[in-house]
C-alpha cells in the first residue's frame, strides 16, 4: 500500500530523511533493503544523507530513489518530484558560489598594447638573424676540408673495389651450408600474413551499453545493425544505431522503461541468460515495448 508524503511532518523533511525515517520505522537495515532492492549499500546511505553528488548520474540517481520509496511503501511519485527539486535548489546554489569576482586594473592601454607587439616583432627578428647565420655557418666548409674529404672518399672506394673479389669467393664456398641450415626468406615471408590475420580475428569490437555492474536480468543484443531508444517515462535516456554483436545491459532497478527499435528482429532478448523469441518480424517497427524482467517473461 503506497503511504503519502505530504504530512506537515513531513513536508519540512529533505528526500533522504523521509526515507531513513520510513525505513527505521520498518525496522529495516540498510544492508537489508540493499539486498532487496539491489541498491549498493554506500548508495542508499548517499541518498539518506542527500549527498546526491555520490551517485553516478542523474538518471541514475533518480531511478534509485522510486525503487528506495515504493520499497518502503511510499508514494514514489512524490518523492522523486521533491528529489527533483532538492537537486535543483544544489545546483543554483553551486552557480552562486563560484562566481567569477570583477578583475582589477581594467583593460589594458593601446599604448601598452602596441609596446607589447613591438617587443614581439623585435624578439622574432633577432632570433631569425641568429638562426639563418648559424646555418650558413654550419653549411660552409674550407676548400681544403672539401679537398680531404674527396681524396679519402676516392680512396675507399678503391679499396672496396679490390677487396670485393675476396668476398665473393669466401660467400660461394659458405652457400651451400647456409642454405641447408637457415630456412628461406620467401618462407618466412610467406608465414608473417597467417600470423596476422589470426590476431585480427581474435579481437571483440563489439560495445557494451547501459548497466555496467553486472547486475542485469535483461540484456538486448544486435544481431545486425539496427537502431534502438530506450525511454524512461517519455524521456530518452539512450539512443544509438548498434552494430552487429553491441549489446545493452538493461538495468534492474528502472521502472517504466520502454523499447524502440527500427528492426524488430534485429534485437535478440536474453531473460536471466535465456533467448526469448524476437520482438517482431524482419523489416516492422517496435514501438514501445517493455523491458521490464516480468513483462518480457508474460509476453512471450
């Protein structure tokens, strides 16, 4: 049975002292109703403390607190329009504590402005003229230097020249044994490509949307490409075109959430790890659907 807020008790009362009140007077722990409700323990004590930046998102946040109420019996309507406007009143308070204070001096004079530029010109124009001529330095070299440097190049080649003979020799009479013991280099270029296409093959691109905690009863997977919107109370908290393997965690713990989704037989429904039959036939639209847990279960 759903208990009313709206006493003069407890209209003075924030969001989470109503609901510490109500859960204490049920004589319920916190860790008990975190069992019940499937609400992390640090969350409802957030939530009883009104420090409502501890929990992870708006949408989030507020789906835990109608679960919290209509757990207790209360009129979760209410109590998620009261949260509503206790979050509002945070964050406009939060806007009037950082303003920004006035800056002191005003704005800078054209004169100091125009010292400025000139400053900046000057210090790019030196360091231009620095630059170029150490280049230029770096560049030149001495006749002789130049003279030295062609004699020991002609010398080397040279001596190349008369050493290559030799080695050709030397490489005919080690061949055969090198052949016979190191595999061949078209052998292993064959191999590299298999390699690769095997670890291509074993990387999962497919994206993982909605609950992250693992604590899901349903779980919506694309079977192909396929458009999909999840509403909660006719405000759109997901929508995204998925790809073929991306799936969406739907979490316990909404109510009155609906499906839509731009092929029906695109999206594969798993129930507490069992497939459920498609939504609708290939090519029609699903409108609007549950995904409520025990709603999937009735319908099919």
């Amino acid at each position: 049975m759903v208990r009313k807020v709206k006493t003069e008790s407890d209209e003075n009362k924030t969001v989470g002292e109503i609901l510490k009140d109500a859960r204490l007077a049920a004589k319920l722990s916190v860790e008990k109703v975190s069992d019940k409700t499937r609400i992390g323990a640090d969350y409802l004590i957030a939530i009883e403390a009104g420090d409502f930046n501890a929990l992870p998102g708006q949408v989030y946040a507020s789906g835990f607190v109608r679960t919290y109420a209509k757990f207790l019996g209360l009129d979760a309507g209410e109590i998620y329009d009261k949260f509503r406007d206790e979050v509002a009143g945070n964050r406009h308070r939060v806007k009037l504590a950082i303003m920004e204070p006035e800056r002191e001096g005003g704005v800078p004079h054209r004169k100091e402005i125009l010292i400025a530029i000139g400053a900046l010109i000057f210090i790019y124009a030196l360091w231009n003229i620095f630059s170029s001529s150490g280049n230029e330095t770096r560049n030149e070299k001495a006749p002789e230097t130049v003279a030295m440097e062609t004699i020991n190049a002609t010398v080397a080649e040279q001596k190349a020249a008369a050493a290559a003979p030799a080695a050709k020799s030397e490489a005919k009479k080690d061949t055969p044994a090198v052949a016979s013991s190191a595999p061949s280099a078209s052998s292993e270029k064959k191999a590299a490509p298999k390699e690769e296409s095997e670890m291509v093959e074993q990387v999962d691109l497919s994206r993982s949307y909605g609950a992250n905690d693992g604590e899901t009863r349903v779980v919506l997977v694309a079977n192909s490409e396929v458009w999909l919107q999840i509403t909660d109370d006719d405000k759109v908290i997901f929508s995204k075109v998925l790809a073929k393997g991306d799936k969406y965690n739907v979490p316990d713990y909404e109510y009155d959430l609906t499906l839509r989704a731009g092929n029906a037989a695109s999206i594969d429904v798993y129930v507490d790890g069992n497939k459920l039959s498609p939504l609708g036939k290939r090519g029609t639209i699903a409108r609007d659907i549950s995904i409520d847990a025990d709603s999937l279960l009735s319908r099919y």
